[in-house]
C-alpha cells in the first residue's frame, strides 16, 4: 500500500519510524488516535446515512 504525495512516496504508517517521517513531512497535522477514529466514524456513518455506504459495508457483515 502506497500513498503518493506529488514525487514523494509516503510509506504505510505501520511501518514507519516517527523522527524520519517528521523530517520528510514535518507539517503534517497530529491528531489524537481517539479523536481520528471518531472522526472517521463519523464520515462512515454520515455516508451511510446518504446512501453511499451500506451498514453492511462498514460493519463488514457482507464480508461473512
């Protein structure tokens, strides 16, 4: 899984060491890992509600 950011290649988070992913992006906004889940609860549930998303979709009960 890769994300790219203009040339840059932004590696998957888990595999990254914190001081050099600062150094390579050192604006990067730090959110609270409780509050970047809720957010994204959040924009799941919202796209649920409009139709996006199934509940299946996000509960993963289609996956069983």
């Amino acid at each position: 899984f890769q994300i790219s950011i203009g040339d840059q290649t932004v590696p998957f988070i888990c595999d990254l060491e914190y001081e050099p992913f600062l150094e390579a992006f050192p604006d990067v906004p730090q959110t609270d890992l409780q509050l970047a889940i809720r957010r994204s609860l959040e924009v799941f549930c919202d796209q649920v509600q409009r139709g996006w998303l199934t509940a299946s979709d996000v509960t993963g009960e289609s996956l069983r």
